[in-house]
C-alpha cells in the first residue's frame, strides 16, 4: 500500500441562505483549484445580523487534500 501525505487548509465560506449552502460553496470552489479533496471539517458556525435579522450565515471549515509533491518538485 502506497503511503500519502494531506495538506490541510481553513476556509471561510459565506451564504445569504444557509450554513450549508456556505460549506457547498467553499468546496465547489476550492475543487476548482485544488486536486483530490479528501475531508470537510466544520470548525465553527456564526452568522451576521442586521436589524435583529440573520444577513449571512458564515462557516470556518478545514479541507484536506492529497498532497503531490511531483508537482512541487523544482527542476
């Protein structure tokens, strides 16, 4: 069995609708850019109020990917 090694990263995502939809949000978005995400990790839930109303629902999550250095590796 081949051994692996993750990087892991803290986003922050943000929706008008809901926690879920900000967590949708920050992986569509992070899959563009990053290959072989692995694990979503939810670190903290909060929200922004204006006027005593819910604006924006705001997650902080932790995203691991598979690292490949052979596309580090300085030639």
């Amino acid at each position: 069995m081949t051994e692996h090694l993750y990087k892991v990263i803290e986003l922050v995502g943000t929706s008008t609708k809901s926690w879920e939809d900000a967590v949708t949000k920050v992986v569509q978005e992070t899959s563009r850019h990053l290959q072989d995400l692995r694990i979503g990790e939810v670190e903290k839930f909060d929200v922004q109020i204006d006027d005593g109303r819910v604006v924006s629902y705001r997650v902080k999550l932790k995203v691991s990917f598979k690292y490949h250095p052979e596309l580090h590796e300085k030639h």
